[in-house]
C-alpha cells in the first residue's frame, strides 16, 4: 500500500474513534442522569398515594375485607344513631 493510502485509512480510523468516543460519552451522559429528578415531598406524596392503592388489594389478599368491612359498618351504625 502506498502511504498516502495508509494515511487516509488512519484518518478514517481516527474519525471513526472519534464518533464513537463522542457516542460513548454521551450514553454514560444519559445513563447517570438521575431517574427521579423530583423533591423529596413529592417522592413522599407518590408513595403515599401508590400505598393508599395498594391497600384494598393488600385486604383482599389477606381476607381482612370483610373485618375492615364489619368494622366500617359498625362505625356508620353508631354515627347514624341520635344522640341519647
């Protein structure tokens, strides 16, 4: 091979790297950007709100539906009643 091939080849092969570093350093750019960028209150407000969803599904799964349920109809009974 001539020399002046084997410069353009080094040059392709230099502009190649070059691509793939700039690749490269933009995908551990995007991979160590934080996943939540929100405040602790409102990581706090998603939890609580993910739990308060989960919670009939959770009694459910236990069987706790119908001592929750027992419980709410004994409370609704004593708020109905007058005042003796």
């Amino acid at each position: 091979m001539s020399a002046q091939r084997l410069l353009a080849l080094s040059d392709v092969g230099v502009a190649r790297y070059a691509i793939w570093s700039a690749r490269y350093q933009m995908y551990w750019d995007i991979e160590h950007l934080p996943t939540w960028p929100v405040d602790t209150r409102t990581w706090r407000r998603f939890a609580l709100n993910n739990l308060a969803l989960l919670l009939p599904l959770a009694s459910r799964v236990v069987g706790a539906e119908t001592v929750l349920g027992g419980i709410l109809k004994q409370m609704g009974e004593v708020f109905k009643q007058p005042p003796a």
